[in-house]
C-alpha cells in the first residue's frame, strides 16, 4: 500500500510493478466479472455502500 507522503519514485516503481505482474490484470478481470453480476456499476455501487 502507498502511504499518502509517497514519492514520485515509490508510485512510478509500485505502477511499473502493477503494469508488469499479470496476477494484477487477472485479479482485476475477475473482480470486472463480480461486479458486472451485481446488474452494472451503480448497483455494485450501491451494494458497496451498504458495506460501510
């Protein structure tokens, strides 16, 4: 996790890790397909609401 102060330098490495793993572009096509079930975004959204 970035901390808020983070450096120019820590979030280029943390994207350019993020860009480079494919694990994250599979987490986020799988969580793309679990949030498409919940009928779209704004459901999604409003589901999520109710979380917090």
């Amino acid at each position: 996790m970035l901390m808020p102060d983070a450096s120019s330098e820590v979030i280029a490495g943390t994207a350019a890790q993020i860009l480079g793993d494919s694990s994250f572009a599979s987490a986020a096509k799988q969580l793309a397909v679990t949030i498409s079930g919940y009928g779209g975004a704004a459901k999604a959204v409003a589901v999520l609401e109710t979380l917090g």
